[in-house]
C-alpha cells in the first residue's frame, strides 16, 4: 500500500543523527537526502548546499527529518505508536529512546499492554512504546494525534472530518471515557485510518497539555495539480495558509500539500534547476505546480 501521508519532524541542524539514529534502531534506511540551495541564501539561515531533509523509512512507515532551524520543535501533541511483540523488545527500546530524553509515563504493565512507556526522545519526538498484537500488520509505527488545550475533546470530530476528506478512509473504534478523568464521553483512543494508512487519536485529559505546531507535520504528495487543490482547500477551511504548501487546519494541524514532482526536484544533482524550483517555490502559499516545473525546467 503506498503510504498517502508522510509525517515530517522538524528539527534544527539533527536531521541526519535522527534519521540514522531511528534507522538503526528500528532496522530502517535512509531512501535519500535534499540540500538547501547553493546559489542564495534560505529563510532558515542555513548554510548554503546544507542539508534540508533526510527521507527515510522505519517501521514500514516512511518519515522526513526537516532541518528547519530553531523556531520549531516536536512535542507531545503527535507522537508514535512503536508496537513490540515481547516485553523484553520494548524494555531495549525504551532504554534506546528514553537515554538523554524524557520519559512521559513510566515503563510498567498498564490495563491496555504488559509493558509500555511513552517517553520523549533526545530529538523531542514522542514514542508511545506498546507490547502486543499489531493494529496493523503493515507497520509497527502508527501516528497519534492528542487534541489537548484549546482543542481539548475535539478528537472525534477531527476524526470525522479528516476521514471525509480523505478516499478509502474511516472510523475504525473509538474508547470512550466513562469516568474520570475525562471528560466522560470523550475519546480515550480512537483509531482511524486515511487513505488506508493507520492513525490513532486521543483527548487529553490534561486540558493545559501540549498543541499542535508546525515541529511535527503531515506531507500530503499529491498526483496533480487537481488533487493538490482539493486537499489545499479542504484541510485549509476554517484555517489557515502558510508559505511554500504549508497549512493549519482548523484544528490546529500542520500539513504540508505538495506536488509528487517535489522530491524530483529537491533531489535533483541539478543544482542550478534545484535552486531555481526552490526560489519559485518560496513565493508561494499554495503550489503551482505548473510553474515550479517550469521554474525547474528553466522555461
């Protein structure tokens, strides 16, 4: 199954680190790299030529490390589902990802698993580690969505209304609070799917908790212009636009709608073409592909 949504970390100069750190503890690789431009400076601050992202894949799921700069970091708010079959799995990963992090909840047995911890690695990304059978025998890593703060108890109708923008998608369950801590009726865990890839969602009962940013979005690659579009105006009803294909829906989620050509461009060893993609790109909110084919192209 082709993966529709690829999430992106931002970080600051760790791209490369995180993605070979991941790729080695979850038996993953590293599919290929991008390079800021080499003919004019970029809106991060980075050096020219350096690198801007490194794709990968672990878990079956595929992943973008973005070197962003400072302004932006992951948090709580979109974490990971890392599945593990024996408990003795998940203790090494915990060791792996909690050295130099945070641990968020300890690593003990819980109503729902024998052993699991959520802890936040040294890159800030957040991993929810749980033994036990699969959800989804495609990948052991399944992004988590916690609506909390100002979003708190929207996880259901965020559910809702992503899967009706999505084709091949649903609600698949939903647990609900039946007491405190709450809200009763609200979700303690959904799991969702869009375009047949695997999400969960939660309410955090914890009100005051963790939002979302722009330190861990959601890549939409799109197969044309026509799609791009669509995905463009629905995700951006109620929100808000960004620059270079980036918005905010109006529950506070980061996509970024973006044309298939884009990893062409971007890793393209045409410098010249690369940087004139680039500079096109960074007029615009939402992409023309047309036009940053012609600037790639040089007509």
């Amino acid at each position: 199954m082709k993966q529709p949504i690829v999430p992106c970390i931002w970080l600051d100069d760790q791209a490369e680190d995180a993605a070979k750190f991941y790729s080695r503890l979850l038996d993953g690789r590293i599919d290929w790299v991008s390079h800021y431009p080499e003919s004019f400076d970029n809106p991060s601050g980075k050096a020219k030529g350096s690198v801007l992202t490194v794709n990968f894949e672990v878990g079956g799921c595929r992943l973008t490390a973005l070197n962003g700069g400072p302004t932006f970091a992951p948090n709580p708010s979109v974490s990971f589902f890392l599945h593990s079959s024996t408990a003795a799995e998940t203790n090494n990963l915990f060791a792996a990802l909690s050295e130099g992090g945070n641990v968020l909840m300890p690593l003990e047995a819980y109503a729902w698993s024998e052993r699991y911890a959520w802890v936040q690695d040294r890159f800030g990304v957040s991993w929810q580690l749980i033994t036990g059978q699969m959800w989804d025998v495609t990948t052991r890593l399944i992004p988590c969505l916690m609506f909390a703060n100002t979003i708190h108890g929207r996880a259901e109708e965020a559910m809702q209304a992503y899967t009706a923008i999505f084709p091949n998608s649903g609600v698949e369950s939903i647990d609900r609070y039946t007491e405190q801590p709450g809200p009763i009726g609200k979700v303690v865990h959904g799991r969702f799917r869009l375009g047949g890839q695997a999400f969960t969602a939660m309410d955090s009962h914890d009100a005051t908790g963790a939002t979302f940013s722009e330190g861990l979005s959601l890549q939409i690659f799109c197969k044309d212009q026509r799609e791009l579009d669509e995905f463009w105006t629905k995700l951006g009803n109620g929100g808000s636009a960004s620059a270079c294909g980036w918005l905010k829906d109006r529950f506070g989620l980061w996509w970024q709608v973006v044309p298939e050509q884009l990893a062409h461009w971007l890793k393209s060893t045409d410098a010249r073409a690369k940087d004139r993609a680039f500079a096109a790109m960074l007029k615009m909110q939402k992409l023309d592909v047309a036009a940053l084919q012609a600037a790639f192209s040089g007509s």
